[in-house]
C-alpha cells in the first residue's frame, strides 16, 4: 500500500485519540506519550516520543511503532493512515 509521509502531529493526533496513550508533556520539539497497563497487564508502562516535524522518516516511523508495542510495522502505518 502507497501511502503518504506523517507529520508528527498526525501520529500524536492517532495515538491519542485513539484513547491508547496520554500526551504528558512536551519536551523541545518532542511530544512524549504515556501508555499505563490496565491492573490486569503483566507489562511495564510505555513511553514514546513523537518528533513534532513537518515529516517523520520511516526509521523514526520503525522507532515509535517498537517503542509502542506494535507488532507489525505496516499495519501500524495503515492504522495512522485510516485515523488521520
């Protein structure tokens, strides 16, 4: 599947409205988000910071999909893609 570049602010946007992760606080030109384990998870919380560029590179892109806890990179991609 073709798709286009994100912003920064378009994965924030997703991540966030989705009601996964909690934008906590902004770091230079980083948003760092907050994803807290429902009691029930046997996992540490995550945390991941999304450059707030024009453009975010496909290796960034590879970065905050691992750091999230995605499984699979594309379909990680086609979910920003559908929520944007």
């Amino acid at each position: 599947m073709t798709r286009g570049p994100f912003s920064g602010m378009e994965v924030v946007k997703v991540m966030v409205n989705g009601g996964i992760y909690e934008w906590v606080r902004t770091n230079g030109d980083h948003a760092i988000l907050r994803w807290e384990p429902p009691d029930d998870h046997d996992t540490d919380a995550r945390t991941v910071p999304v450059p707030l560029h024009d453009e975010v590179s496909t290796g960034t892109l590879h970065d905050i999909a691992r750091q999230a806890g995605a499984k699979d990179f594309d379909e990680f991609c086609d979910w920003i893609e559908r929520n944007r």
